[in-house]
C-alpha cells in the first residue's frame, strides 16, 4: 500500500493556517471576558431594581442633568417594560427632551406615549406637555416678528400647539391643565391673526391687493374675536379699494367702523403709513 504526502509547501500553509486560526479565537475570548472589565464598560445599573433606576433618574432630572436622566429612564423602560416604572418613564423622557432644549425628539416621545396609552389616567399631561412644546418653539413674540421677513415665517408651530390645547380642553374639560390651556390658546388666537395680518401687509406693501384681501379675510373669519382683527379689517378695506370692488370696500367699511368706531386706523394718514414698507 502506498502512501501520499502533501507537498512541504502546503503543510506548512496548513499549520500557519491553524495556528492564526487559534489566535482569532484566543484574541476574541480575551476581548469578550476582558472589554467587560474595563471601568468605563461597566454599567453600575445592572443590579439596580426599577425602583432605583427610577429615584436616580427623578434625582439627575432634579439636578438639570437631563441626557443622564434620560439614559436612565431609557434603562428602566427596556429592563421594566411591563411594570407601572417603565410608562412614567415615557413620559419623564418626553418632559426631559423638553426641558433640555430638544422639542422634535419631546414631541416624538409624546406622539409615542399618546399612541402607545391612549386611555392613560395622565394622558392629558401628555397633550398639555406638547402643546407647551410647541408653544415655546419661537412662536408669537413681537420681537420675533421684527427680526425676519414675514413671507419667511411659518405659523406652524403656533397652529400645532393651540391644536393640542384645544384637543386637552375639548377631551379633558376637568383636567387641572385645561384653565392653563385655555389662557394659552387665547393668546395663540391672537398670535395666528397676527401673523396673517402682517401677510396681508406685506402682500399689500407690494402691490398683491387680491393676496393681500384673502389673507385679512381669513383672518377675519378664522379669528373673529382677536385683537387683531381691527387692523385686518382695515386692510381688507384698504385692499378692496384699490381693486376697485366697491360693493365690497363699502361692507368691509361698514362692520369696521361699527365694531372699532375710535380705531386709531380711522386716522388721517393711516391708510399712507400702510402703503409704507
């Protein structure tokens, strides 16, 4: 009987071959047990109860530490997902996003509790929390409306959180955040035929008297007891004059001087200043 031996050259490759392979695994053992070991690896969490995880988190949050506190509820959310922890967790994380200057991933968190616990016995905090969101995202400061061109500005922010306010006082009559709310949705009113007012401003400044006469008719019929509504009807007079709709200028004249019969528009000079840019 014969018997065939492998070229030197390949039993070598073979037994450097083993010998990488053997190296691999070694390398990876020690990378697995040892990785572990190292101080920053630890997670000092592991063996605390939701108990815990929940004081700690409530405890960095107090502190003002809030990326920490959300890692923290984010842990006690996944180790506790069933246990009454793990949904005020939700909430606490949507309320630190909130407060550490993150309104889109806040409001992600509060779409996301709202769908997960509809008939939650605190989901009125939740719509209230993102009407608060929306409503501190640079919506209805006068000064921020000095600051940008007005074609440039989006109302979207204010529509979001008076429609959050709205559903809370609509759903949640008795909550103790709806007198709250509704204070705040009285001045979004306002804000929002602000902001529609000084379109139809800037329509008219350039000449778009049509644009500038729909924008102050939508102001007037979509906001009928805001403030602003004086000045929008004063525009939709100016506006229909200058088309030359008489039959129109003439009405709009009549319900303006009847509901603002000592409006400061009524002035001389008032309509030469709102040609003015």
């Amino acid at each position: 009987m014969r018997f065939f031996s492998l070229p030197l050259y390949l039993t070598g490759a073979i037994f450097m071959l083993k010998k990488i392979l053997k190296f691999i695994l070694l390398a990876s053992l020690v990378l697995s047990s040892g990785c572990g070991l190292l101080p920053d690896q630890i997670d000092e969490t592991q063996s605390w109860s939701a108990s815990k995880l929940y004081t700690e988190a409530r405890s960095e949050m107090e502190e003002g530490r809030y990326e920490q506190a959300i890692k923290y509820f984010e842990k006690l959310e996944t180790r506790y997902p069933f246990g009454v922890f793990a949904q005020q967790a939700q909430m606490e994380i949507a309320y630190a996003h909130y407060r550490d200057g993150e309104p889109a991933l806040a409001l992600a968190a509060i779409d996301r509790f709202i769908k997960l616990h509809p008939n939650h016995p605190n989901v009125d905090y939740m719509y209230y929390l993102k009407g608060l969101v929306n409503f501190n995202d640079k919506i209805g400061l006068l000064q921020y409306f000095s600051r940008e061109d007005v074609a440039e500005r989006d109302p979207k922010a204010a529509q979001d959180a008076f429609d959050a306010f709205k559903l809370l006082v609509t759903r949640f009559p008795k909550s103790k955040y709806a007198p709250d709310a509704t204070i705040r949705m009285k001045y979004l009113i306002n804000t929002l035929a602000q902001y529609e007012v000084h379109v139809a401003k800037y329509y008219y400044r350039r000449g778009a008297y049509l644009a500038a006469a729909n924008r102050a008719q939508d102001a007037v019929k979509k906001y009928r007891d805001a403030p602003a509504i004086e000045e929008a009807l004063f525009v939709l007079v100016c506006a229909y004059d200058k088309l030359g709709v008489t039959d129109l200028r003439d009405a709009a004249d009549r319900v303006f001087k009847k509901s603002f019969p000592n409006s400061v528009y009524l002035k001389p000079g008032a309509r030469e200043a709102l040609s003015k840019r």
